[in-house]
C-alpha cells in the first residue's frame, strides 16, 4: 500500500510530519550525547523507522496502553512522552521519567499508557498480552499495542504471548516492526517459514502487512485495526515493514551491509517522503523546514534541560524496589 500527499488533510500530515522530525532530532541528540559520555550504556536508535511510530501512535488514545522494544525512544515520545523527561531518563537525571533508573532501554511513562520499553527481546509480548487480560476483565474500551522487532518472533514469548491472547480474545494489536535484521544477523537467515504472518495466522490471529516507511499507510492501516479491536474482534498483527539506517546501537559500524544497500534505503526515508507531499499538497519549503527546525529546537531544549538537572538522591536508590524482608528471604533460599 503507497500512499501520496493529496488525499489526506494538510493538518494530519504536517503533525505526523513533526512527529517524525522530533523522533529523529532526539535519537541524533542521544547518539552525540551518548559520544560526549553524557549517556552510559547501549543506545538503539530506529533513525528511518519513525513512520512506524507517528502512523500507530496516532491512532491510540492517551489510556490506550503500550509496550516497546529496547529500541523504544520513538514509540515513547509518539504515544506523547515529554521530550524533556526522556532525555533527563538517558542522562540518568532525577527529572527522568523513571527518575533516572530505567535509561534508554527501559524508558517509560505511566502518564502516557506507555508501560515501558524492555531491555529482553520478546519480553514485552507476555507483560503486553498480560494488561490486555486485565482490560478485559475490567471490561472497557481501551486497548493495548505492542511493539517487537522480527527477531522477536523467534522467541519462546511471541508464541505464548500470541497463543493466550488468541484463545481469551484480547484486545491487543501486535505490531512487528520488522526492518531485516536481528541485533547484525538478517533475519531471514534464522527464520524458518513464511514469518510473522503466517505464524500469528497460524493461531488464529489475522495478520496484515503494511510498507513502514509510509506513515499514512501505516495510520490508515493502524486507524481501521484499532478500531476493529476497540470493538471486539480480538487481537490482530500488523506487519510494518521499514529499515533502521544505522548500526544496531551507537557503537555499530554495520559493516555487515553494504553502502550501497543503505543509500537505497535512504531513499525511502519515512521524512523525505513527507517532505515531498507537504510540497505536492502546497506547502513551501519554508514552511516544511519550520518544522523541522521546531522540532530540532524541542530537542536542544531538552538536551539544555537534561544537562543542567541534578542527579538523583543515593537514598533514592532504595525506593521502587521490592523488599520481602530477611525472614521471607531464608525460607526463600533455604
């Protein structure tokens, strides 16, 4: 499905557009931060799959629950993340959205239903399948999207995690965010079978497969599912398939691709190509370049705000924690 810029309102695509380009200006951001040392650990930019998250995110409703992958900074701040917050949690500062503990791979924002991006491959599936039951039991209408890369799908979790929510009827939209490769491996290479499709279609979950790189096909594709779970149908899977334009973290050569390969990819950048239908719709460039340059200055600001942020508390280590106690813990071991 290819979409163009004339059949859609001016409005939509100029937020998607910026929704896009704050995506992008943050992971740049968190990727020199991350070469000043202003970030410690793995940063996994998705710089050329943003289409992904502007086109579903727009499509959930703020207490619409969601779940990432360990490449989560794109779905966080689409689902309404304060940029600010975000880029404090990479710095580690107290004004993160988890007040510094959870960092990039770990990033979370209750405010927003965003109930965490997850550092284990697959390990969002079950907690996501999880929230959906308990919506179900509550019985109302909102729903939950979860997000995994097509290396996901070869995990022991993607199985259990689509079995349940097939059997109890969830509302649930998993979301394969399948871009080739798992970590520097091609997917295809470890993947038996037809894929992601054929597997979730094989429990009894409809699958549908979308070109990730085109957000409004991603939004129109996103916008008719949601509303098909919201009123019962049960879970679905929406195959978005894009391409990551850098290494698989920070630290990431990836010379296991060619140049040539890459320069191909670039070419369907999600942002180039909704630069192109701001043009065809009538928009200047002036007007184009404004928002990118009002999300380049959202990211600078928060980049500022981060900086100048204390750091946390060492008493603040010890809370958010569980403590069973000395006692609970030697019957435990013992």
């Amino acid at each position: 499905m290819a979409s163009d810029g004339n059949n859609v309102d001016l409005e939509t695509l100029k937020s998607l557009h910026l929704t896009m380009a704050r995506i992008r200006a943050f992971e740049e951001a968190a990727l020199q931060a991350l070469d000043r040392g202003l970030v410690l650990g793995a940063i996994h930019p998705s710089i050329g799959q943003e289409a992904v998250a502007a086109g579903l995110c727009s499509q959930l409703r703020k207490d619409d629950i969601l779940l990432s992958t360990h490449r989560g900074h794109g779905h966080t701040l689409a689902k309404g993340a304060d940029p600010r917050s975000m880029m404090a949690e990479l710095f580690g500062r107290e004004s993160g959205t988890c007040g510094g503990k959870g960092g990039s791979m770990h990033i979370a924002d209750f405010d927003v239903g965003m109930l965490g991006a997850n550092g284990v491959v697959a390990a969002n599936i079950p907690i996501a399948t999880g929230a959906a039951h308990a919506i179900k039991l509550k019985g109302d209408d909102r729903i939950v999207a979860c997000i995994f890369g097509d290396g996901a799908i070869n995990r022991g979790p993607f199985l259990e995690g689509l079995n349940w929510a097939s059997i109890f009827r969830l509302p649930i939209l998993f979301v394969c965010e399948d871009n080739g490769f798992a970590a520097t491996t091609r997917t295809e290479d470890l993947t038996a079978g037809e894929g992601p499709a054929a597997r979730a279609e094989s429990l009894g979950i409809p699958a549908f497969k979308v070109d990730g790189n085109d957000v409004l096909a991603v939004q129109d594709q996103a916008s008719d599912l949601v509303d098909r779970i919201r009123h019962g149908e049960g879970p679905k899977l929406l195959v978005a398939e894009t391409y990551r334009l850098t290494g698989h973290t920070g630290a990431d050569p990836a010379t296991y691709r060619s140049g040539d390969e890459v320069e191909a990819a670039k070419q369907r950048d999600p942002l180039k190509r909704t630069a192109a239908w701001l043009a065809e719709a009538g928009l200047d460039r002036a007007a184009i370049d404004a928002l990118d340059h009002q999300a380049q200055g959202e990211i600078d600001a928060a980049v500022a705000s981060a900086e100048a942020a204390p750091w946390p508390s060492p008493d603040e280590a010890f809370l958010d924690v569980q403590d069973i106690g000395a006692e609970s813990q030697g019957r435990a071991h013992g």
